[in-house]
C-alpha cells in the first residue's frame, strides 16, 4: 500500500528487505527498535506504518527546505 501511495505521487522510493539485507535491519533494529512495522524515512524523519499524514508532512517539508 504505501510502494502504491508514493509511486502515485511519482516519489521515488527504495525498498529494502530485512530480511535479505543485514544491514538494513541493523538499521531498523537501532534506529527504531523494533522489526514488526514498515519503516519510511524521510531524509531522516522517521516514520512507523503507513502513517499518511506524517508521510505527507515530512514530504511536504522536504519540499519547503
């Protein structure tokens, strides 16, 4: 759903596996501390799940800055 949502807004986007990319999930692991939700970080605005509104604020301010 949220690959969907961001390739409709023409955003690019990588995706990363946790489980085949070690360090990615290191990153996940000590960044938010827990690997059980999908993780957006935006220029480093961290995001939890598909929390549409804080994607488009931090996107929204990214575009401002």
């Amino acid at each position: 759903m949220l690959m969907q949502y961001l390739s409709g807004r023409n955003i690019d986007f990588t995706e990363r596996n946790i489980a085949e990319d070690k360090d990615a999930l290191d990153w996940v692991a000590n960044t938010v501390g827990q690997l059980a939700t999908p993780v957006t970080d935006i220029d480093g605005t961290i995001v939890l799940g598909f929390d549409r509104e804080r994607i488009d604020a931090a996107l929204q301010a990214k575009k401002l800055a």
